[in-house]
C-alpha cells in the first residue's frame, strides 16, 4: 500500500510539473499576444490597403475601426481576427490576421499580423496568393457561403486562418456596421407595453425584457448583423423580434430601420396581414421555414423588400437556435480528418506491439516500423514536435479539427505515467522507427563510452530547457528547426531541418538511436514524465524541471 501511494505521489507531482509549465506558458503567451494586439490596427499598419489613410477612427463599429483621409472621407474599415481566432487553432498554433475593406464593405485583402504557427507551414501560406486572393472583392455576406481552398502541405494552418477570418466578417449581434443601434427600452415598450427594463444575455446576442418586479417576461432580438448585407430592393433592414419569456416562439416583430426606399418599407410596414405571419412560429420551426410552402407570399409592390425581411427573421432564427444549443459551437463543428483516422490506427498498432508477444516477432515489428515511416513520416507528416507542444500549451490544441493528432499527444503524454511505457519514442514516433529499421544494419559500431553517453544523454534535457525559455520570453527561436521531424513534408521544409533529419539516421546506422538518446528533446519530455517503477524516486530532475519553468515564467514578466 505504501509502495501503490509512493507512486501514485511520483505520478502526481512529474504530472503536476507538466501542468505548471502549460499554465505558465499560457500566462506568458497572453500577455505577449495583448499587447502586440493592443497596436494592431495603428494606421502604419493598414497604408499598403489605404495609401491615403492618415487616421484609424475609435468609431463604434464593434470590432471595426474607420480609415479616413486628411479630410474625413472615410476610405474603409478594418479589424483583426483576435481574439476570436485565438480559440482557432491551425497546427500548434493560433494566428491573427488583418481584415481591411473598402468603403461598401467588399474585402481589399488580408495579411497575417502574428502567428503561433510553425514556420515552414506558415510561409507555405503566405506564398500561396490564391489562397489569400479567394476572399478579395467579396462582402460578408458572400463569404457566408464560401467554403475556402486550403493551402496543400498547410493544410491545417490555412484552414483556421480562413476559420478565423470567417468568424470576424460574420459578427456577433451588436456588432454591426450598417445597424450599429442597440436595442433601447423604448423601441420595446411598443411590442410589450409591461417592459420596465433590458438585461443583455449571456449567449444568443439578444436582451431579457424585464417588468417591474424584474421578471423575465420575453427575450428581444435583433436580425442585424445578419441581415447586413441582405438586399431588399435598395438596402438591407434590421427588424425587432419579441419572442416568449422562453426565447422560443415569436410573439410580434417590428422594422427597427432600413435603407430600403422609403415608399416600399411603408408597403411592408402597413401591411398587418404580412407582418403578422410569423407570430406564433417558434424559432425552431422559422429557421427551416419554406416560404412557398407556408404560403407566405410578399407585399404587393414591395416585394423583394418584405422577401429580404422574412429571409433575415429565418436567418436570425438559425443563429439563435444554435447558439442555444446545449453544446458548445465547436463541439458541434468536430471534424475528423483522414489523417485522425490514419492516427487512431497508428495508436492501435503501438498498443498491440506494446502490450502483446507481437513485439518479439521481427515481422511484425519491422512492418509496424514501415508503418510509422511510409504513413506517420511521409505520408500525413504530423508527429509531436517542441515547436507544436509549446504551442499547443501556449494557445490551446486543436481538438475540434484533429482530434486524432491530440489523441496521439494524451497518448505520448499519459504512457509513460500509466504503463511505464515510452509509447510514442518506441512504437508510434516515424523518426524512432526509421532509427529502429538501420540499427545494427551496419558490421562496424560506434558505442560513446560511459562518461561520454552521460554527458550526451544530457544534451536533450538542455535543449528542453531552451525550448522553455524560448517560449516563455518570445525569443523568436524557430522551435521546429531543432529537431528534424517537419524534413518528411519535404516539400515545405527547410534545408537546415533536412540536413539535421539525414545526418541523425546516418548517425542511427552506426549508434542504435543515436537522435532519439542523445537529440531529442520531445524525448526529454516523455522521460522526465515516465514513471519506471518501484525503484523510482523524486530526485533532482523534478526540481530543476520545476525551477527552470518558475525561473522562465517569472522572467517573462520582466522581458
């Protein structure tokens, strides 16, 4: 019994490290990313967009802010994905980028203002104009339907920059550049003449109406941002929507404003009969409503003014109703990926290897070893990496769009801890496997001797601790330059990364895992987690682990 809490302290406290350090970096990584947001919008920044614009205007456009000229004119609006892109991870990283539109609300052009992306995969994306040029000359509106081109070899890294982009350009109720009005008490009274007052909610973008006892009585709503760029005849309208104390059936709807032409919003607005169609429907039933199916037809005369009116309430009711969905948005938005699945299989390959007499059969060790290389190395190229860990603890992981990925570091990560296994460095890394099929291949070996192996055997654990600094005080150190695993997407990797992957296997040929024992400080991680057995203790490695996170963290503050 003794013995079972020793270890199970042992378990807690390496654990306990790992979550420190995940908490610092996070610390360190927002405090970094507020301030170089805080100038992101300066007018030096956005003169490539607009060679006259002299300043960016506070004006109350939500997350929008006005370009103008030395006179006043405005030229266009900008605004930047963060920080709702900071919840959009690409591969070990979240980016922000630049939104500059013109006047009419048609995009100018986009441009990447930071990025805890890797580099290869980030300047993979860069260079792609295509893929930037895919959103130019569109509004909002005509971005809601685009299902953007990812960028080959990038893939993850251009999807959630275009996710990031996406989510800014569709706004949140009360964010909105054509209807920037709140919803004020009064406008209310005229639908409920018992609202005594307005308590904005949590979620959805709408307001409870209170009476004078501070009852919830109904929920109100407005159609804008959604209906922005929704075109009646001349210009969009945002309508007023009073739904039950519930927030789910429609009780009466109003036109809060349009630019539509004067005359035929008086068309819709004068018709009782129109106007009163959708009281009664619940929010369920308007967003998935068939308007020729429910007979509901426009205003003589002003048709295409009511028809963009009964198409934002239907929109609106879409947002609503998925907003006040019991799951998280991006819950319901998991994706998974061929290469999730390719993942799941690799795990299940090592578990069998790991954990049956498999792994005492030479074919059926030296093929789950070409598996890793041919589809962990060459083929999906993700393995775990310094450069996608701190990222990852610096910004958050990327389990809603590969799930199977960040399976496999909560694999890496708890193997050791719970089977007393390195599972990732022996059955699952592509770079472990490629050393494990040269070992020995060779007549002529070259063993280090004690005091040198010790002395090498130290040399991941420094470059850990560098990693660590590194990330906590911004050095700017490219992270996946240390180790070779980006050098088997060849195609975006650097030569330095590709002479650092060659020179590790040929050294492999001659001393079994030479890069894995004396290189490789993802390695260093797995081992300071790995919890051996009876045998094992606390020693110094904890404290200097512990003391080289405090010490980097605190740094930051001062950097």
């Amino acid at each position: 019994m003794l013995v079972s809490t020793r270890l199970l302290l042992i378990r807690s406290v390496r654990l306990g490290l790992l979550v420190l350090a995940v908490v610092c970096l996070r610390d360190a990584n927002g405090r970094r990313q507020a301030v170089a947001d805080a100038g992101a919008l300066a007018v030096e920044r956005v003169r490539d967009f607009f060679p006259g614009g002299e300043v960016v205007t506070n004006a109350s456009l939500g997350a929008w802010r006005e370009v103008r000229d030395g006179s006043g004119v405005l030229l266009g609006t900008v605004s930047q994905t963060a920080p709702e892109s900071d919840r959009v991870i690409g591969y070990s990283g979240s980016t922000n980028t630049l939104i500059a539109r013109d006047a009419m609300g048609k995009i100018l052009g986009l441009r990447v203002l930071r990025s805890g992306d890797t580099s290869d995969h980030l300047a993979e994306v860069v260079g792609e104009r295509s893929f930037f040029g895919q959103f130019r000359g569109k509004t909002a509106e005509e971005l809601r339907s685009l299902v953007p081109d990812a960028v080959s070899g990038a893939t993850l890294t251009s999807s959630a920059i275009a996710e990031g982009v996406l989510r800014r350009l569709g706004g949140e109720v009360g964010e909105s550049l054509r209807f920037p009005e709140a919803i004020t008490l009064e406008e209310v009274k005229v639908l409920e003449s018992r609202a005594a007052g307005l308590r904005p909610m949590t979620k959805g973008g709408g307001v409870e109406v209170l009476d004078g006892k501070e009852q919830v009585i109904a929920v109100a709503l407005r159609t804008a941002p959604e209906t922005d760029t929704l075109v009646g005849y001349k210009g969009p309208s945002d309508t007023l929507i009073l739904l039950d104390a519930k927030g789910e059936k429609v009780q009466r709807i109003a036109l809060r404003k349009s630019y539509d032409t004067k005359r035929y919003v008086g068309y819709v607005t004068g018709d009782a009969y129109f106007m009163g169609l959708f009281n009664g429907r619940s929010m369920e039933e308007l967003k998935d409503l068939d308007f020729k199916a429910a007979k509901i037809e426009g205003v003589s005369g002003a048709t295409e003014t009511s028809w963009s009116l009964a198409e934002g309430l239907k929109r609106r009711a879409g947002k609503w109703i998925g907003d006040q969905s019991v799951f998280p948005r991006e819950w319901r938005g998991m994706r998974w990926r061929w290469q999730d699945w390719g993942h799941l299989v690799v795990i299940g390959s090592a578990c069998l290897m790991a954990f049956t007499s498999l792994r005492g059969r030479p074919w059926a060790r030296h093929g789950h070893h070409l598996l890793l290389v041919v589809y962990g190395g060459f083929v999906s190229g993700e393995m775990l990496s310094q450069g996608l860990m701190m990222g990852w603890a610096g910004a958050g992981s990327p389990w809603r769009t590969a799930p199977g990925l960040v399976l496999l570091l909560v694999v890496a990560l708890l193997g050791p801890v719970v089977t007393r296994k390195a599972l990732y460095c022996h059955h699952i890394c592509p770079h472990g496997a490629f050393q494990q099929l040269l070992a020995k291949r060779l007549k002529w070996q070259w063993s280090p001797s004690r005091r040198v192996d010790e002395w090498l055997s130290r040399v991941p654990f420094v470059l850990l601790g560098v990693v660590v600094f590194s990330a906590m005080l911004a050095w700017g150190l490219d992270l996946n330059a240390l180790e070779p695993f980006d050098a088997y997407l060849f195609r975006v990797a650097g030569w330095g990364v590709i002479a650092l992957a060659v020179g590790g296997l040929i050294w492999s040929a001659f001393t079994p895992l030479a890069y894995c024992r004396f290189g490789c400080p993802t390695g260093a991680v797995f081992k300071l987690l790995r919890v051996s057995g009876e045998g094992d203790r606390l020693g110094w490695r904890e404290g200097v682990s512990g003391l080289i996170v405090l010490s980097a963290w605190g740094m930051s503050y001062v950097v």
